[in-house]
C-alpha cells in the first residue's frame, strides 16, 4: 500500500516538474554532450538560432554540466557570434565553478554538477534572421576533461 502511494507521489511530482521545466517563454534550449567529457581546445560547440522578433527582450544563458573530477575552479570560454548579415563578434568569458573553499557551485549530487550561466539579461536581438553562436574552451590546456555538456537557453524576459 505505501509503495502504491509512493508510486503515485513520484508519478504526480515528475509530471508537475514537467509542467514547469516546459515554460512557454523559452524560444531555444539545447545542449550538446561533449564525447566521453574531453572537451578539445579546438572543437567549438555550435547552436543555430532563427530569431523572428527584434523587439522582445530575452535572457542569454549557457549551461553546464561538468563531473567532480574536473581539475579547475573555474572555465574560460570564447563565444562567437555570427550575425545574419555576416559580421562576427569574439567575446572571452570566465565561469566560476567552485567557491573559493573548493566547494562546487550549481546543482546535483554525486559526481556531477550542473550550472546555468546567466551571461545577459534583456537582451534584444539587432535584426531578424539566424544566428550561429560557437563556444570553445579557452583553458590553457589542449583537452580539457570533466565537462560533459555544454548548452544554450534564450527565454523571453518576463518582469
């Protein structure tokens, strides 16, 4: 009987979580696993995104997933930006992993933890069109181990 109970417990939570994770507000959220967590000092990750309205204001997010062996406290990256009428921005950013105790910032259990990186909010796109963004490790190191997933999130801002 308590297990029929907590069956149901578990069944209801997990739709609710699904009901909320599932905002409408989110125009693009994806990740890309980076194979067996060796992520190379050349391989860019890459996201297509096809913005439509120039007037909405959004939030700008990265996600990352990263295990516990990870050598480093923090993660520098570049991200590229590709516009649609061709030009290109480079912009060089710092991700703060751990505190400065060494305690692991984000969330989960075990050997894996979890970060969603806010890098800009309200932001507004310049003009329609598709977008192409590439993020690379910037570490000082040729393979960099421990980070297992890199994503995008833009969700529209909603005072």
């Amino acid at each position: 009987m308590i297990y029929k109970v907590f069956k149901q417990f578990v069944v209801l939570l997990s739709g609710c979580i699904l009901l909320i994770s599932c905002s409408s507000n989110t125009i693009f959220d994806q990740q890309v696993v980076i194979p067996d967590g060796r992520w190379y000092k050349n391989e860019a990750v890459k996201f297509e995104v096809n913005i439509a309205d120039t007037l909405t204001h959004y939030d700008f997010d990265i996600t990352l997933r990263h295990t516990t062996d990870y050598r480093f406290s923090n993660l520098y990256i570049f991200l590229i930006t590709r516009f649609p009428e061709g030009k290109t921005s480079r912009d060089t950013i710092e991700f703060k992993l751990a505190d400065p105790a060494g305690k692991w910032l984000g969330n989960g259990w075990g050997s894996t933890r979890d970060n969603d990186i806010n890098l800009k909010s309200q932001m507004r796109f310049p003009e329609p069109g598709s977008y192409q963004f590439l993020i690379l490790q910037a570490m000082r190191t040729d393979t960099l181990k421990g980070i297992t997933d890199v994503g995008l999130r833009l969700t529209e801002f909603v005072q």
